[in-house]
C-alpha cells in the first residue's frame, strides 16, 4: 500500500537544517507531491539535492482556494501505486493548513499516513513559553474585526483561567502589532502572555511575561512570524 507523508517544512533557513537524516532520505525518494505553494516546494526540494532533475517532480497545488470536491484527484499518485509527498509553506502540513483535507481523503480510502518528523512552530513555541505544557489549546487564527477579535480573547482567556490550560494562537505577520495590543487591552494583568518570533531563525525572540510588564514596554513585531501563548492568572 502506497503512503501519504506528511513532510515538515523549514521555518527558515535550510532544509537540511531543520529536518534529520531519515526524513531527508524519504522525501528524497518521492517524486510526487501536493503543496500549498508549487513554487516554494521547488525550492524547499532543490534544497535537498534531490537525485533527479527538478522538472521531473510533479507537485500539484492544495491551497485555501481548492474546493473540496477536488481533493480526492490529489490522490491519484496513490491510487497509481506511488508515494505521495505532502509540503506546507513552513512547519507540520495538516496543522492551521490546508493540507488536512488532503490526509482526511487519505484516510477515506484507506491509504496510510506517515508523518515525517520536522520542526513545528506551535510545538517549539510552548516549550520555550514556560507556560502550562500538560494542558494547551491551539485556537487558530482569531477574528480580523476588532470586536469580535476583543470578545474572543476574553473568552480565551477565560477559558485558560478556567482549565489551567495554555491557549495558542497565531496570525498573519502584518496583522501581529495588531492583535498585541488586542492582548495587552483585553487581558488582565496578571496574565502570562508568550510572544515567539522568528522560530528556529538567528533574529528567533521569545519573551513570557505578564501583561502588566508588557504594557510598561509593548513589543513592536512587525511581520516577522509570531506564536502567541496565553496563560491566565488566577
């Protein structure tokens, strides 16, 4: 039976760098491939020295704009007795990506799913926070509207006051300063709140501590790419 992997991507930097050695020989053998981004996924394989011309990879685009309905065509490699390799942008695909569609189809019509090991932001994030580890949540994006966006972070917040439980989130970079002063607004002082940028990268900032201590000096994040961690206090 053929299998699907699910292939971690770098969060910057190489790909050597960020996936080990086993892994590295498995992507290696694919030569087929769904992607978020065809065009990066070149990249991300051309970084790998993959021991066959580029142009002879196939990679097919799995995006937010793929209608369900043409999910099950993705598997046609499987289907045709080979294995298929599944690439997000960065990180584990199938977690905050559109890839997971792609595994659930997988798992419909019985193929096997391999998840290769690799870096995952959320992971790498919650270790370095300090915060709760045996209790977490990941929440996804929060709403855009900055209402809406106030309400859910109270109701995240208490939630996390609630269960002892680390509530994770993430956003589109430009949108970060945004969301950060959201958090030093809505919450209350005495919660912990984890800001973690550029992961795995030299410029790579992790900084825990109450909002009280962030509202004396905000943090500016620009666009760099962020994991927010929250931990309420009692």
């Amino acid at each position: 039976m053929p299998s699907l992997y699910a292939i971690a991507a770098p969060l910057g930097g190489t790909a050597a760098d960020a996936l080990p050695a086993a892994a590295l020989e498995t992507v290696r053998g694919l030569r087929h491939f769904v992607a978020e981004n065809p065009k990066t996924a070149r990249a991300f394989l051309a970084s790998l020295k993959m021991p066959c011309p580029i142009a002879e990879v196939s990679i097919t685009r799995l995006d937010e704009h793929t209608s369900a309905d043409a999910v099950p065509a993705l598997l046609a490699p499987l289907r045709a007795g080979h294995a298929l390799g599944l690439l997000s942008e960065a990180g584990c695909p199938a977690i905050a990506d559109p890839g997971a569609t792609l595994v659930a189809a997988a798992h419909r019509e019985g193929f096997r799913v391999v998840p290769l090991i690799g870096p995952s932001s959320i992971t790498l994030a919650l270790m370095a926070s300090g915060l709760e580890g045996q209790r977490f949540a990941f929440c996804g994006y929060l709403p855009r509207e900055a209402k809406e966006r106030a309400q859910r972070i109270r109701e995240i917040e208490q939630r996390s006051r609630r269960e002892r439980e680390t509530q994770i989130f993430i956003e589109t970079p430009y949108r970060n300063d945004a969301l950060a002063l959201a958090l030093l607004d809505a919450c209350a002082p005495s919660t912990r709140l984890c800001l973690a940028s550029d992961l795995t990268l030299q410029t790579e900032r992790i900084a825990t501590r109450e909002i009280s201590e962030w509202r004396k000096a905000p943090l500016k994040l620009g666009k760099r790419p962020t994991v927010f961690l929250l931990l309420a206090g009692p």
